[in-house]
C-alpha cells in the first residue's frame, strides 16, 4: 500500500472536461499536498493507506479563480 494524505470521496466528481461530466463511486487521493489519483473507491481503498473522507450526498468539485479583480 501506498501512503496518502488524504481519500476524498464525494457521492459526486465534477471534472474539468470539456462536456460537463459528474463521475460517481470515485475517490480523489491526495499525497504529498498533490492530487496522486482520481480511481474508483475500491481501487482507492485498495491501493492507499491514509485517512478517508466519505462525502455522502456532497460534490466535490474544482476551485474557481476570479482573476479579475
């Protein structure tokens, strides 16, 4: 097993693709301050070892920047 900072797993994954996509029964592994991986929960739980965050019923979603101001 790999370590990790962090498992978010959201009930939905907004991407920043071109079409609008929400990815369900996803993880997000954050190791070393960076995202390390986008895998399935199982995958996830699998592969890494650190603190899981389960986010039912919650999106998760990538930061929006307003650069003018």
């Amino acid at each position: 097993m790999q370590p990790a900072d962090l498992l978010l797993c959201p009930e939905w994954l907004i991407t920043m693709e071109a079409e609008v996509t929400a990815l369900t029964g996803r993880c997000v592994v954050v190791a070393g301050g960076r995202i390390a991986a986008v895998l399935s929960v199982e995958e996830a739980i699998e592969q890494f070892e650190g603190p899981r965050l389960d986010l039912a019923q919650q999106v998760l979603m990538p930061g929006l920047v307003n650069t003018h101001t």
